[in-house]
C-alpha cells in the first residue's frame, strides 16, 4: 500500500487554488471590463452575459456543473477525482472577485492593448502552472474528452472548433480593434501554456535519462 505523500498533495492543493484564482482574477479584472474575446465556458458566458443580465460566474458554473456530470458519467471517477476541485473553486473565484471589483471603474488600465498584454500573461501563468500539474479549470476540454470517448474524434479537433465557435459568437457584439487584440491574447497566452509545459516535459525527459545512466 503507498503511503500519501503529502507534501505533494499539499502542493498539488495550493497549485489548484492559486491557478484557479489567478485565472478568475484575470478575466474578472482584465478580460470582462476590457470586452476583450475568449473561448471555453468563460467566452460562451461572457457573451450570453453581454445580452443577458446574468452574472458570468453564475453562467460558468452552470456550464462547468453541466461539463462535470456529463464527464463523469462518461469518463468515470478518476476523471471526476481530478476536476472536481476547478469545477466548483474558479466559479468560486469569479463570484468572489466580482463582488470585491464591483465598485471599481474597470479597467484601470484604459490602454487596450497593455490590458490584453497583462492578461496574456497572468492567462497564460495561470493555465500553464495547472496544466503543467496535471489539472485544470473543468472548462470545454471536459467536451472534447467526452466526445473522443464516445466517438474517437481528435480531443485538440473537437477544442478548436468548439472554441472557434465560442470566440466568433463574440464578433457580434465586439469591434474590430478588441478582436484584434483579443486573438492576439489568445495566442499569446497559449504560447506562455506552451513554454511552461514544455519546461516540465524537458524536465522530465532529464529525469528519466539521468535515471538511466545511473
């Protein structure tokens, strides 16, 4: 029997916290107040927010509560055992930093393009130090998991296009200058998701042929 190493699990628990409430900080702060684009459940809540008064933290937890069920009926515990704690903490963090900001006249910053850059950055941070973990937000990669588990379609396939969607449901209401900067923020922050990761699995790579030299 393996005994809980708990160090590790302590620090899985802050990574989990500490992403999740970046990445809430972030959209609450910077995307939301700046009208700038974004995909997965926060990009569909924001833009049914924009013709709806619907708080977006109540939207998303709605989505990722919806997202979780469906995925744990079809991936089982496992899956369930590692996205419980983002479905119910970044909703949290939303709700919590929407009430804290609501008296501030956002954004702050009335740059657009220096808020599309601080947000690139902490968006990025934020997703790169919970995928780099091994967890997530719970947002719409639980839809792709589902799908490749009941169809065998590509997970990244089935992403792009439900994120595409997302983000072009925004062009409706958005001018063309926050779509500029919004996609520019959206492949910024994923490159950061990129290196982060990328750092780990070099990492890691080392590890393992250190290991094998010994």
């Amino acid at each position: 029997m393996k005994k809980t190493n708990f160090s590790a699990v302590l620090k899985t628990a802050l990574t989990v916290i500490f992403g999740n409430a970046l990445y809430a900080f972030t959209v609450t702060f910077f995307v939301v107040p700046s009208e700038l684009i974004l995909g997965g459940f926060t990009g569909l809540s924001i833009t049914i927010n924009h013709f709806v008064d619907i708080k977006v933290s109540y939207l998303v937890f709605f989505f990722h509560m919806a997202a979780f069920i469906v995925g744990t009926a079809v991936l089982g515990k496992k899956f369930a055992a590692a996205t419980a704690a983002s479905t119910i903490l970044y909703p949290l963090f939303l709700s919590f930093f929407e009430f804290i900001f609501k008296s501030f006249q956002l954004p702050i910053i009335k740059i657009l393009p220096l808020n599309a850059l601080f947000a690139a950055l902490l968006l990025g941070i934020s997703l790169g130090i919970l995928t780099r973990n091994g967890t997530s937000t719970g947002g719409t990669e639980v839809i792709p998991l589902v799908i490749n588990k009941l169809t065998g379609r590509s997970v990244g396939f089935v992403l792009f296009i439900l994120d595409g969607v997302i983000m072009l449901a925004q062009l409706v209401y958005s001018d063309f200058t926050k779509i500029i900067y919004g996609a520019a923020m959206v492949a910024l922050y994923s490159f950061i998701v990129h290196l982060i990761c990328g750092t780990k699995k070099n990492q890691d790579d080392n590890e393992v042929t250190e290991n094998e030299e010994i």
